[in-house]
C-alpha cells in the first residue's frame, strides 16, 4: 500500500514517525518482533476498545511489575542489612583482638627475640654435635670394635671382623695425614699416637695367633691366615718370625711324610711304599725324586697362598722369603735321600744303569732349581750329582779295562791282533758298550760334558791298547791293523754330536797310516816294476839310462797294466774301507805315473840322444793314468 504525503507533511514531526514505523522491516527487528509477540498476550481480540485500553494496560503491567522488582529488592536489603550488622561486630571483634595483639606483642617481643637467639644457638650447637659425632666416628673407635680388636679373653679366636676394624684404625691414621694438612695438627697428632698404640697392640696379638697357628701342620691355610700375613708384612720382624716358624714346623712334617712315603707308602697301601722298589735302582730314585718334587711344589703353593695377601710391590722380598723357607723346609729330607742314593751307587755295577741314574739326578737337580735355590738341599743334589759321575766314570774305566785284557785278568796281557787284521772282539765290545751308553746320553738335555767324559774314557784307553798290540806286528801289517781300529772308531763316533774333534784326530791318525800303507805300496811296485835303478839314474840326474833298463821295465809295466790289482800287498786287501783301500791304490798309482811321467819326459827329450823313442814308450803318461785309473 502506498500512502500519499504531501509535501506539507514533510515538515510534520508525526508524519515523520508514522513513515519511519511503515517504512522498518519488522522481519529483521528480532526485539520488536519479541515485543510484539509479548503486547499480543495482553489482549486476545484486536478492537477499538482494547487499542484504547492498551496504553492503561500497559502501565499496570508496569506497576506490577515493579511493585514485584520492588517487594524483591526489600529482602535482598534486609538480608545486607543483617550481614551489615554481622561484619560490623567481626570488626569490633577483629580490632579488640589485633590491640590485644598489640599489646601481647610489645609485652613478649623481648622473649621472641630471646627465643630466636636461643633457637639459633640451639641450631649452631646441633650442627656443631654432628660435627662431632661424624668426627668421632671418623676419628675414633667404637667400644665394640675395641673388644674385637683386643679380644674380650687371652685366647680369643680372630674372625673377619678383627681385619676390618684393624683395616679401619689404619685408615684413620692415614686420614690424620689430611688432617694435619687442613690445620688441626694437635688433634691429629693424638689421633696418630692413639691409633699407633691400637695397631702395635693388635699387631701383636695378631702375631700370637698366626704364629700359633702356624705352628700346627695340621691347620690348613685360609684366607684369614693370608689377610694376618699381609698385615704382618709392614713388621718384618715379626713377619720374618712368623715364616721361620712355619719353616719349622713344614720341616719336620716333610721329613716325616717322606719317611712315610719310603716305608709305609699312602692311606691304604696306595701307593706302595717306595722302599719296595730298592731292587730297581732307576725306578727306586726316579721314585724318590718324582715324590721329593711333587711335595716341594706343593710346599711352594702353600708357602704363595700363605703370602697371597701380601703387597706384590714388594716382590723381590717376597720372593727372598719364599726361598728362603723353601730351602730350610727341604733341608730336612737332604740326609736320608742321600743315604739312600749313595747306597744304590755302592751296590749298582752296570754302567749303563749308573749313567742313567746320573741323568736322572741331573734333570731332578735342574728341574728342582727352578724351586728350590740354595741352602742344603741343592748342595745335597749336586754332591749326589758329581759323586755319581764319579762313580760311573770310575766303574767305565773298569770295565774298558777288563774288557781290553784276554779272558784271563791276572795275565795283564793285551789281546793280540787278529790273522785278518781286523779289530779285536775287545774293541767290538767297547764300541758296542760306548753306543749303548752314549743312546742314553743324547736322550738328555745339556749332554755334551757327559758325551766328552765318556768317549775320552772309552777310546783313549782303547787306542792306547790298540797301539800297543800293534807295536809287535811289521810295518805293513802294524798300520792296516791300526787302520782297521781307527776305522771302527771314526765310523761309531761319526753319527754323535760334539764329535767333530775326535773324529778329526782319529782322521789324522788314519792319515797317517795310510801315508806309511802308500809308501810301502809304493816300494812295493817300485820294486816288482824293476824301477830301482832307473829311479836312481833319475834321483842322481844322470841323462843316459841303459835301454835294456827299460825294456824290462815296459814289459813289466805293460803286465802291470793288464791286472793292476796283481802286485797290490795283500795287507791291502784286509783293510774294512772301501775308501781307505781306494785311496792307498790310487796313491800309490799315482808314485808310479809320477816316476813313468819323469822317465817318458827324459827318453823323449832330444838332449839325451834316444833313439827312436816311440818304439820303447808306446803309451803316454796320460793314457797310463787313464789305464791305472788314477
């Protein structure tokens, strides 16, 4: 609908409202449209006459409304009336008791400020009562540790507790140290002095207990034994007195139980006594050595685990002491181990068993060394070692004496050489004996001594007698024979070590003899070749030689040739080397090429006039060297 306004009406202030409510959009006025909706509830039907009411009704409504807001409101002021009330009297109450506060507080602020010094003098002494005690029980033992470390009776037993309180008076010695450092000495120096007088105290009480103990074979040593010795060990008196008593007692007991072990054997009869085994010489002492070193071994692991709490700085000392009661310990069974070997080497005879048993010795003596140093026992083990060698020297010299006289001693005849020249059954038996013994020597560490000893007391004797026998043949045969036994000899002492000397001078001896068997070869075919007067014609340098000379001594030559080994000596033969025959042929061949080279160069010289030389010499010195094969 469109309304007209004329323009007069522009000016008009209620035409201006009645355009402004036609021209709102109620669509997009929520709060209008809400009191729209609320003016609707006032009346149900839309007349002229509720329109009119509509402004009266509209004011009741408001006073209702407010007499409700009102009526409200009234309540709300009674209730902040009542409270008003309530919190004046909280303050009357509040300000009577902050000025009885005031009042309170100027009457004890004097004993608030006593009590706050008191309270913090009590807090400085509390803090100094710690220190205190922290520092006794830093500084200071307990009476129970002092009845630990003193022992409650004579003969209280020591258990691990005592090492530990003794561990602790230690430490605080040392801690007084630092002590000392942050200024207190005075207090450190009485710390030090008391501490000092706890570990001598129980020093010695410990040295009491660890010596008696010690004293007992049959007491084992523990781990408190070894912890006694380790403390002991800052007392060397007292530790040195404590092994020395130990010493003596193992002593004894090894001797014992050595004794044991020869007559009575172990627990049960196992194993057997030793002395069972006397009829063996070499199992009887290998027995008695092998038991010896297996019970000093044991006697040094003791002697360790005993001193296993010890500082190993100090190993030197350490070691000192070990060996020192080793070797007393072990100073006990030095004389009936020695009654029984020298009683072995007065009735064993057999040389072989003898050096055997000098080898056994030998390697116990080196092996026990290593454990055993000084003192009796190992003087015992070297006098046993050098009287046995003695002994077995001496029973070899023996026999290679009664081997080298005939069957019959009492004659003190030498046996005489053999019809073929070969070396005596004496010298086979010798040979034989020195291979036997010298097997056994090269099974044994460090035999070169030994070796020397006993080739010397075998082949000096031997090439001695060998020579003497010798002595009563003629030239020829004196140096086969001799050549023969030198032969055997060097051929034995070849394969063995440490023989390179002997075998030298047993080459140089067969040198020798087999210059003398080459020069009277030599003569020999000199002789059978008819070569004595040309040979001298040749020595006196005489130019002419007779040539019938000559002719007899190519004719001889040229037999010669065809069966050189025909004028050969028959010693020659007889001789056992292959090489040493070769060798005395082949020299003496070569005398003779020597004397046919020095006649072919005269006859061929054109000075000496020969006629046709060729026709006498038909063969060269060189063609003669190839023949003889020299």
């Amino acid at each position: 609908m469109e309304i007209y306004v004329s323009p007069t009406a522009e000016s008009n202030p209620l035409q201006k409202r009645v355009n402004k409510i036609l021209e709102t959009r109620l669509d997009i006025e929520k709060n209008t449209l809400e009191a729209l909706t609320d003016l609707s509830s006032f009346f149900s039907h839309n007349t002229l006459q509720n329109r009119r009411n509509l402004r009266n009704q509209i004011e009741k409504r408001s006073v209702v409304i407010n007499d409700n807001f009102l009526k409200c409101f009234r309540e709300v002021k009674i209730s902040l009336d009542t409270i008003c009330r309530d919190l004046d009297a909280l303050s009357d109450s509040v300000q009577i008791m902050k000025n009885d506060l005031e009042f309170s507080k100027a009457l004890t602020h004097n004993l608030i400020k006593r009590t706050n010094a008191l309270q913090q003098e009590k807090e400085c002494l509390q803090a100094r009562k710690q220190i205190a005690e922290a520092f006794l029980r830093r500084f200071q033992i307990s009476l129970h540790e002092h009845q630990l470390l003193y022992g409650n009776t004579k003969d209280a037993p020591i258990d691990a507790e005592f090492f530990d309180v003794l561990d602790r008076v230690r430490n605080i010695h040392s801690d007084c140290r630092i002590l000392m450092q942050s200024g207190y000495q005075t207090a450190a120096s009485d710390i030090m002095e008391e501490m000092n007088l706890h570990q001598e105290g129980a020093l010695e009480r410990l040295y009491r207990w660890t010596q008696n103990h010690c004293r007992s074979v049959e007491n084992e040593i523990g781990p408190l034994i070894s912890k006694a010795m380790g403390h002991l060990q800052d007392r060397p008196i007292l530790f040195k007195y404590v092994i020395d008593e130990y010493a003596i007692a193992r002593k004894a007991a090894l001797v014992r139980l050595f004794i044991e072990a020869l007559t009575e054997g172990g627990s049960s009869g196992n194993p057997k006594p030793i002395e069972m085994h006397a009829h063996d010489p070499k199992r009887y002492i290998g027995d008695m050595f092998a038991w010896l070193h297996q019970a000093i071994h044991s006697e040094k692991e003791t002697l360790l685990l005993l001193l296993k709490e010890c500082d190993k700085n100090d190993y030197a000392d350490l070691s000192e002491y070990v060996q020192n009661a080793l070797a007393y310990i072990t100073d006990g069974v030095c004389h009936p181990l020695k009654v029984r070997v020298e009683t072995i080497l007065h009735t064993e005879k057999d040389v072989i068993s003898l050096f055997a048993l000098s080898n056994l010795i030998r390697f116990y003596q080196k092996t026990m060394k290593q454990v055993v140093q000084g003192r009796t026992f190992e003087h015992c083990l070297v006098e046993l070692q050098v009287s046995i060698e003695e002994v077995y020297l001496r029973s070899l010299t023996n026999q290679v004496r009664q081997i080298l006289r005939r069957p019959a001693p009492a004659s003190g005849v030498l046996e005489l050489p053999q019809r073929d020249l070969s070396p005596p059954a004496s010298v086979g038996r010798l040979l034989n004996l020195l291979k036997d013994i010298l097997s056994v020597a090269t099974m044994v560490d460090g035999h070169q001594s030994d070796i020397i000893k006993i080739v010397a007391c075998v082949i000096d004797p031997l090439l001695l007698s060998v020579q003497e026998s010798a002595s009563h043949l003629p030239t020829v045969d004196m140096a086969v024979y001799l050549l023969n036994c030198l032969y055997h000899m060097q051929s034995t002492l070849a394969v063995y070590e440490y023989m390179d000397e002997r075998v030298e001078r047993l080459q140089a001896q067969s040198e020798a003899q087999i210059d003398t068997l080459t020069s009277e070869q030599s003569s020999s075919l000199v002789s059978n070749l008819q070569l004595g007067p040309i040979y001298t014609i040749l020595q006196t340098n005489q130019t002419q030689i007779e040539t019938n000379l000559l002719k007899i001594f190519m004719s001889k030559m040229n037999d010669f040739l065809e069966m050189p080994d025909i004028l050969l000596l028959s010693q020659i033969q007889l001789i056992m080397s292959s090489a040493h025959r070769s060798n005395v042929r082949k020299r003496s061949f070569n005398v003779i090429v020597a004397i046919y080279k020095q006649i072919y160069e005269r006859v061929h010289d054109p000075t000496n006039g020969f006629e046709n030389p060729q026709a006498i010499f038909s063969k060269t010195p060189e063609q003669i060297a190839k023949i003889l094969n020299v």
